[in-house]
C-alpha cells in the first residue's frame, strides 16, 4: 500500500491513517525529494532549497487537502481583516 495521502499517478488515495506517516516522511526526505513532493502537491516549481520549510508547507497543504481547508466564514473573516489593515495604512 501507498502511504501519500495526495495520489501520484497511477495510484489510488489511502486513509487518512497514513497523514501521520507521510508528514513522518517528509522530514526525512531530500531538498531535491521535497522539491519534487512540492511539485506534485502544489502543480508549481519551489525555488527553495530550505529544507524546514517545504517538508513544512507541504505538510500543511497535505493536511488541507486531507482535512479541509478554513471554512468560508474564516475566510469572509481574513478577507475583511486584510481590508481593514490596508484602509488603515493608507
């Protein structure tokens, strides 16, 4: 069995049991092994080559993808905070 969450091609999705040994995983990858997960994560190139932070970005997505990602009244909510922080700049 697959432990990615997030299918490759040619695979099926797992349970959610697997989250934890995927993001188990990611710590133990490559630069160029977590440069290639982000890729397949995000459907884009990362240029960076910070180890801490992609295995970290990649297992947020992952956990997003898996779980849900922020429900559309914390949306509405980050959308009028961020307007509220820009009109009060100006």
């Amino acid at each position: 069995m697959c432990w990615w969450l997030t299918p490759r091609e040619g695979e099926e999705v797992v349970e959610l049991t697997t989250l934890a040994a995927e993001i188990k995983a990611l710590q133990e990858m490559t630069v160029s092994e977590l440069q290639d997960r982000y890729r397949e994560v995000f459907g884009e190139e990362t240029r960076s080559h910070h180890k801490d932070w992609l295995w970290k970005r990649i297992a947020w997505r992952v956990q997003e993808l898996a779980e849900g990602g922020l429900s559309e009244r914390a949306v509405q909510r980050a959308k009028e905070l961020a307007n509220e922080a820009d009109v009060s700049e100006g």
